[in-house]
C-alpha cells in the first residue's frame, strides 16, 4: 500500500477531493497547513508573509492505483494547463500495515512478487 500527501492550494482542495472521488478513491483526510517552499514565502507590497496557507490531503492507496490517483491529483490540483509557482507538491510513501481501530482488524499490504510477507 501507499501513502500519497498532497499539499495543494486551498482553492484546489475541494476540486481535488471530487475528483478523487469520482475516479473512485473516496478515502482522503484533510487538513489545513501553512509552510514555504522555494518561493520562501511572498512579499506584498512591504509585508513578507513567510508561512503560506495549503491544505493537505492524505490518502492511503493499493500501489497499483499509485500514478493514476498521483495523476488524478496533479490535474485537478493544478493552477491553468501549464501549472504555476505554489500550486504544491506530492509525496509518497510506502505503508506497511494499516489497523481499523473499532474492529482492531490489521490490513497487511500484499508482500512483493516472490518476496515472502
């Protein structure tokens, strides 16, 4: 299984998670973030504002679904065809086990071909 955090603009948010359900990947949490990347903030007239407010979306999916919703995410997350400075980034990680709290059932990802789990 996988992890994808998508950090995008607050604006995108709601276009990325119809999508998301749409393409049949209902299972997202959000929240509200603030940070920087290489635009290192931005500066309006003579006011810096360092921290940037984004919304960050965490889904946990089958690895084979992992470049459709990354894809699913970049088209709806980004700014015009081209994209532009700030619309975000996605990261990616592997899961390895993943518990239900109220059934206390583990969901063990599928073990590598020939690999044993």
């Amino acid at each position: 299984m996988i992890m994808v955090r998508a950090i995008v603009r607050p604006e995108k948010a709601d276009d990325v998670l119809a999508a998301l359900m749409d393409a049949g990947f209902p299972a997202v949490t959000k929240y509200s973030v603030a940070g920087r990347g290489k635009q290192r903030g931005i500066k309006i007239g003579e006011v810096t504002y360092d921290e940037i407010p984004k919304t960050m979306l965490i889904s946990v999916v089958q690895a084979q679904d992992k470049d459709f919703v990354i894809q699913t995410i970049m088209t709806a997350a980004r700014s015009g065809k081209k994209g532009a400075f700030g619309d975000g980034k996605i990261f990616v990680s592997e899961v390895e086990d993943v518990y239900t709290i109220s059934s206390g059932v583990r969901d063990t990802a599928p073990a590598a071909e020939g690999v044993p789990a």
